[in-house]
C-alpha cells in the first residue's frame, strides 16, 4: 500500500518580517514534509521579535548582520537546545543567506 501524500495547505495572510519565509505554500512541500518525516526531523515557527533579538546577537558576537531568514536558525537552534532535541556536543550549521542590510527599515 502506497502512503498518502504528504502536502502542506496555503497559509493565507501570513505575516513576518522575514520575506524570505513568508510564502503562501511550499512548491516542494511533499519532499520537504517527507525528509522532515524519514530523518525524524522538525519544523518550528519563530516569532519576529525573537528573529530580531538573535540579528542583535549575532551582530555582537559574530560582527555579522543576517537576514531575518538566517537569524531565525539561530532562534530555532536555541530553542531546539532548550527542548534537548538538539544538545550541545552536536556540530550544528546555520545558513545565512541575505544580508540584514536589506531589511533596514524594519529595525526596531
């Protein structure tokens, strides 16, 4: 017996500060959805505010000013550790693809 599809419904309206991650639906939503579900892996909704705070941190102690998109890694990589689904002897990479530079604007 073949397993149903995995899809992922449109999230209309959606809002954050993170253009990169504000889209309506994922093309790749059924290869996405089923490497999440084969590597027992995870998917985690961030807030703005914490986006923003981790940009500050990383500017402070890495001189680096991400995209929202990239700083919101770091919000679910702490977040992760805190629900030691992740814990700290585990080599993590976050990828930073943009530049806050772009997002000026948006700074509180």
């Amino acid at each position: 017996m073949k397993p149903a599809p995995l899809f992922c419904d449109f999230w209309l309206n959606a809002q954050t500060l993170a253009s990169g991650l504000r889209v309506p639906k994922s093309f790749a939503d059924e290869l996405i959805l089923k490497d999440l579900h084969v590597s027992n892996g995870i998917a985690m909704a961030v807030s703005d505010t914490d986006i923003q705070a981790a940009q500050r941190k990383l500017c402070r102690m890495e001189g680096i000013f991400p995209a929202p998109e990239g700083a919101a890694t770091l919000v679910a990589l702490e977040k992760l550790l805190g629900l030691n689904w992740i814990h700290p002897e585990e080599r993590i990479v976050l990828f930073n693809t943009g530049t806050g530079l772009k997002y000026l604007d948006q700074l509180d």
